[in-house]
C-alpha cells in the first residue's frame, strides 16, 4: 500500500508578528514495513531548514524564519510513503506476560520508566474508578490482550469524539466528566488508566488512512477523527513489543496507522511546536486541512 498525504496548517493573526523556531514532528517513523519515499514541508513565510533526531527517536524538522514579520504562517507538508500490510495479532508474547496482571523484567524498567507511573496524578484521581465500573472482570484476567482490547472498548463506548483544534490536552478527570474528548484527550485517558494498572505505555501521533469501501461492505470502517491528524497508545507487552491500541475507534493499530512521533508525554509532540511574538496583543486563528490518498505503486 502506497499513500500520498497532504497536512497543511495555517495561523493567520490580527497584525504582524515575528516567529521562535518551529518545531515539525509531521514525518512517519521508518520501520521494517513503512518506507518514505519524499517527505517535503514548505513555509510561508520561507524558513531555513535543519534535521535532527531527538531522544525518542523522531526526526523532526525545525523552521527558522530570522527577523521575517509577517500576519500569517502555513506549513504544507508532502509526504510519499509504502506500507507493507501487518496483522497487528501476528506476535508471541513471553509466558510471563500472556495474562494480567504480571511484572516487567528489570531489564525492561530501567528503559521503561519515563512511561510507568502507578501513583495518580493531578487530572487522574478518578480514572481508576471508572475502570472498575466500565470493564469486566477487571482485577485479573488470563488474556492481557483481551484484557487491554475491554479498556480500549470501553473508552469507545463511553466517551463521544469531538474535534478539539486548541492546542492542549484536557484532563482525565475532566474527559470523564464531560464523556467528551479529541483523540488525543482519549489517548491520555487510556494512558491514565494503563499506567496505573502498571503498564508501559506512551502517546503517539500521526496519520490514520480511512481506505474507501463500497457501501454495505462488512469490511466498512470510519475513523472519528477523519480530516486530522490523529493520536493514540502504545503499549508494551514483553515478547510483542511497542503494540498500538486506539480508544478513539476501539480497535487495535494496523497498517492503516502511520505513526509520526512517540512520546512518554503527549506535550512534546505537538505536530508543530513555536511561539510568535508582538509588541502589541493580537488575534490568532488556526486553520488545519489533512488528505490521506492510497495511490498506485510506481514499477
């Protein structure tokens, strides 16, 4: 499968400002299956442009714009890349982690760390309690993949996707209250709970290819949050890996999905990170357009 995407992202202000360095976390993480052919970002207004790589593993671009001014700024990102189809159940977990619950080797905790936590945080005092209420057979189950699939359901089920283009991430507490949030609200929901019940789990960004189907098909399937870029969780399961789960939809991630960036916190991978400056107060406006296309494999 071969996908030709197309982001683009406009903030236009109410005068003209001046522009930090812009951080782009927009190009799809290289694996065994995913090749990029081009990746391209253009700016207006036109930026210097370096490369670097940070301590996740992301390539990020970042923009610099000198002492240009301007009263708006658009980035349009092209991006060319093969994908080879994966069933995301084709894995074998090590026999100390088929069931929950089960403990990391210490190997694995060292590196892990960033992405555990057990103790609730500030925005997540009550996620536990909606777990127990929300999923079946919720202290120990024989069946860890079943077990994550019934959270990740029921997030689904629960919380009903409304496109957010704030910058931000709401609280968990307050997802559970309003049973409302964007993708990336329900991803750090999930997060919450998987932390606390003593998984390894980190936040992901990027693209989610919704392939067109006839109508009727029994292979139908619509992504809520269609036209953005998306986000949702990986979690680590000895002998699987880094293994992707999206509340927002309640399945598991395949090769539809195309992961940009990676992070223990969600913060640090905006998909553009920058500030503007003004001597005076101004008005800012966001505008974000994103096409994914399946097209033809060249010979």
């Amino acid at each position: 499968m071969r996908l030709q995407i197309t982001h683009r992202t406009k903030h236009e202000y109410g005068g003209p400002v001046s522009f930090s360095d812009h951080k782009v976390f927009l190009r799809p993480l290289d694996s065994h299956r995913r090749t990029i052919h081009s990746f391209t970002v253009d700016s207006s207004p036109a930026a210097s442009q370096r490369w670097l790589r940070d301590v996740h593993g992301n390539v990020v671009l970042v923009c610099n714009f000198g002492l240009l001014q301007a009263e708006a700024l658009e980035f349009t990102a092209q991006i060319d890349v093969s994908i080879k189809e994966e069933n995301p159940f084709d894995f074998i977990l090590e026999p100390y982690a088929t069931g929950y619950p089960f403990n990391y080797a210490n190997s694995d905790l060292v590196a892990l760390k960033p992405c555990l936590g057990k103790e609730a945080r500030k925005g997540e005092l009550r996620v536990l309690d909606w777990f127990y209420s929300a999923v079946t057979e919720p202290i120990r189950h024989p069946d860890v993949i079943q077990f994550l699939s019934d959270l990740n359901g029921a997030v689904y089920r629960d919380i009903a996707y409304v496109r957010r283009d704030e910058e931000g991430i709401q609280s968990s507490d307050t997802t559970l209250d309003q049973r409302t949030g964007s993708c990336r609200d329900m991803a750090q929901l999930f997060i919450a709970v998987t932390r606390q019940l003593g998984f390894a789990s980190r936040f992901v960004s990027g693209y989610l290819f919704d392939p067109p189907v006839e109508p009727g098909s029994e292979d139908a399937f619509f992504n809520r949050a269609v036209g953005s870029m998306h986000a949702w969780v990986e979690v680590y399961l000895p002998g699987a890996g880094w293994k992707g789960f999206d509340p927002t939809n309640g399945i598991l991630a395949n090769s539809y999905f195309v992961p940009s960036a990676v992070s223990h916190d969600p913060m640090t991978i905006s998909p553009i990170q920058g500030t503007y400056y003004s001597e005076q107060s101004v008005s800012a406006e966001l505008e974000v357009d994103l096409s994914i296309e399946e097209k033809a494999d060249e010979a």
